[in-house]
C-alpha cells in the first residue's frame, strides 16, 4: 500500500482550531510502517499526542486501554481489518472514527461509514487536509449547540432564552443537554448525528442540501461526493424513525414537522 503524506510547509504546528485540538490523544491504526511514522509524526507537529498500532486487535486493545479522543485507521489491517475495528469500537465508545481508504475503493468508503466511521480520507492525502479533517471531528465531538439567527436577525445575535426541548411525535430533543430520546428512550447517537440531527430540527420542514450538511455538519466545501451525507442520514434514520427524514429526489432531506 502507498500513500504519501507531505509534511505541513510551516515549521511547526499551524494555528490552533478552535475546541480540544492540540494536546488531544490519537489513535493511529496502520500496518504500513513508513506511512505509521510519517503521519504520527505529522500529527505530533500539530500538538496532538499519537499513539500507534500495526495491526487490527493491538489497535482494539490500545483503544480500549488508553481511550483516545479520535480514531484513525486504514480500512486494509492484518488480523482485524478496519472495518472489524470499527464496528468493535463503536460497540464500546462514541469517539470520532476517521477512516482511510485506498483511492477510488468506492466499496470501503461505503462499508467504513455503515460500520460506524463518522468521516473518511481517500488516499494520498495532504497533510492539511487530513489535519482539517481531525480537527473537525474533534470540534463536534466536543461542540455546544449554536443558535443560528433568525431571518433579518443580525448575524451572531444571540437570544436571551435558553435553547427548549424540541418535540417532533415521540421524538424529543435537548439541544442544551444535548439528548435525544423516542417514546421516552434515550438514544445513543454519535457526535456527527447529534450534529446532523440539530441542523434538521433548527430548521424543520426545510429542505437541506446535501452541499449544505456537507458544510454545517462536516466543515467540508462540496466537493461532488455526498456519500457520507446519505450514509449518516440512514443511520440516522434507523435511530430516530425512517419516517422522520424525507428524501426529496434531487435536491436534499428535511425533518418532518
């Protein structure tokens, strides 16, 4: 397997994101030796502390021992491939998976967000992308709900009340305790579908481009790839009720009132 990973052009970490970006713990999953060091070195440039592992099951029990904030690991792993490990991690813990794929392997990227990941990277990947991508995930796996002005509200203008629980059927949601529970039940959802979930209920009834998830959800300019918009729609469906989340053919999904 190759890939390459250039190093950042600064000379030292670039400017702090903000949320628990620098100091964060990463795992970093990967049997190739020469790319294992150069991204861990890569990672420990930007602040992050990185432990590695070569293998599927090391990387199981390191994860299950030192508990990091994010996971990244390649799909193609000796003795338990990537997409055994995820799904074994997302039994244990909501961390951020952020999954690599050999480039135009459409089938990994697939099977990878239904066993959990919440993000990928196709291979070779910039540095800066890949850092953008981690930080983004650590973001909004630790992010406070943001309330979004109201029409002909000046931007950033905040109201005085507390965010209310939002109910839609069965279905209600704490934005300020960040839970979300159906017919009284807690659910157990992901950073990226809390997140995704919020946008749909900020704005119900509305259609939502994928584009427009792809930027609020993810941090991510389009970049013709909505596949890990749909993906995260139909897990999130299978939590919440598929009849929640209507498709509308051509354009996005919105949240049924």
């Amino acid at each position: 397997m190759t890939s390459a990973f250039p190093p950042p052009a600064a000379a030292g970490p670039g400017p702090a994101a903000p949320g628990p970006t620098t100091e964060a713990h990463l795992l970093l999953v990967e049997d190739d030796e020469v790319i294992r060091n150069t991204v861990r070195m890569l990672l420990e440039r930007y602040g992050f502390t990185v432990s590695t592992a070569g293998d599927g099951l090391t990387g199981l029990e390191l994860f299950r021992e030192r508990q990091p904030d994010l996971l990244l690991l390649d799909v193609m792993l000796p003795e338990l491939d990537g997409i055994g490990l995820c799904r074994r991690v997302r039994e244990l813990s909501l961390a951020p998976i952020l999954m690599m794929s050999a480039r135009g392997d459409a089938l990994d990227v697939v099977s990878g967000l239904e066993a959990g990941a919440d993000d990928y990277v196709v291979k070779p990947v910039e540095s800066a992308v890949l850092v953008a991508r981690i930080r983004s995930l650590l973001r909004r796996a630790s992010f406070a709900p943001v309330r979004r002005s109201a029409p002909g509200e000046p931007e950033g203008e905040t109201a005085e009340e507390e965010p209310r629980t939002l109910a839609f059927g069965d279905l209600t949601i704490d934005p300020r305790g960040m839970e979300v529970r159906r017919a009284g039940r807690l659910l157990a959802l992901t950073p990226t579908e809390l997140r995704m979930l919020l946008e749909f209920a900020a704005s119900p009834g509305v259609v939502l481009e994928r584009r427009t998830l792809l930027s609020r959800v993810w941090d991510h300019a389009w970049h013709g790839d909505t596949r890990v918009v749909d993906l995260h729609v139909q897990r999130l469906r299978a939590k919440i009720g598929a009849e929640r989340i209507e498709t509308v053919r051509g354009f996005g999904y919105k949240l049924r009132r």
